[in-house]
C-alpha cells in the first residue's frame, strides 16, 4: 500500500526551508531550486505545490506570520493568567523586534518581502498579508480598554498611539538588525513610551 502524503506537512516543510535559506542568502537571492536543494526535495516538487516564486514566497509570508502569531502567544502565556492590556501589548511588540535567531529572521524576511513588493510586479499584484490593518487594530483595541478601565491616560488618540507604536517597533527592529543599537537599548525606547501612555513614572 501507498505511503500516504501529508500535503499540508509538504509545504510547510518546504516554506521552512524557504525561511532557513532566505535567512542565510537574503529574499532576493533565493530561488525555487535553493528552496528545493534545503528541503531535500525535487524542483519538480516544490513547482508542484507552488507553481511560481510568488506564490512560493506568499506562501512563505503566510507562515512567517502564523510563526509571530505563536511567539506572541507564547509571551502572553508567560505573563500569567488574565493579562492586562499592557502584558499585551508588550507581548506583541517585544516579540516583533530581533532580539534572537527567530526573530531576527522574522524581521529580516517581512521586511525583505515589504521591499520586493514595491519592485516585483507579480509580488505587488498579491495581497501582502490578508489584513495588513490587523495589528494596528488589536493595539487600538487594546488601549481602548486601558482608557476603559482608567490604566492608560484619557487624553491620549488609541489609534494615534497604536500607529506610532508599530512605526516604532519596526524602526528600532530594523536598527538593531543593522548593529545601529543594542536590542536592551531598543526595548529601553519602547517600555519608556508604554510608562508614558499607561502614565508610569
């Protein structure tokens, strides 16, 4: 009787490999057959469940997003039971900056796949990631309830303060990918303007 096929398994193995390699080499340098050659697999292969680049890179994209999803999770979790907005908060944007391996690789790549959309038609024709307002709608949310539950200054604009934050993170991410500052330096930046919107010292 026939192995039976994983299909769903496949791919994500081969988007893992597509993260591993692009992490070394950098998005614009990795082809299909890199991809192939890191996952052990045929080209064949890899075209088959894929097609083309693009979808194999959005593919790619769609699963480093699942991977922030769980580290945010994951630091939620760590924060103990019921945590407040903040605990949140700090969850969501610690976990985006690079501060080890994974995360590093994170922000390299969402980063790089950002860059190659302004460029690659193909790439720009796709949706970049499903709701690309995601985060910055949880933050508002979040510091609405702050605001509701009198944790967070009444006077600040939760959207405002949620766009700056995510600019923020992203900016001190990208300045500690290029050894501009230190990751403690950057989480300094970040927990000094969360004191000042939830009113701390």
């Amino acid at each position: 009787m026939p192995k039976r096929v994983d299909h769903a398994q496949r791919r994500t193995e081969i988007a893992e490999a597509l993260v591993r390699v692009a992490g070394r080499r950098g998005l614009h340098a990795v082809g299909m057959r890199d991809v192939a050659a890191e996952a052990g697999v045929s080209l064949r292969l890899v075209q088959y469940y894929f097609e083309t680049k693009e979808k194999l890179l959005l593919f790619g994209l769609d699963h480093l997003t699942e991977r922030f999803g769980e580290r945010v999770a994951a630091r939620v979790q760590a924060a103990g039971s019921g945590p407040g907005p903040r605990a949140v908060i700090e969850a969501l944007l610690m976990a985006a900056l690079p501060t080890d391996d994974e995360s590093r690789t994170f922000h390299f790549l969402y980063t790089s796949y950002a860059v190659l959309a302004v460029t690659d038609e193909a790439l720009a024709a796709q949706p970049f990631i499903a709701n690309p307002d995601a985060a910055e709608d949880t933050l508002t949310g979040l510091l609405r309830q702050a605001q509701e539950a009198d944790l967070a200054g009444c006077g600040i604009d939760a959207r405002d303060e949620a766009v700056s934050l995510l600019a923020m993170s992203a900016g001190l991410g990208t300045s500690i990918l290029v050894g501009q500052r230190s990751p403690e330096a950057a989480i300094a930046i970040l927990n000094r303007h969360l004191n000042r919107i939830f009113q701390i010292g």
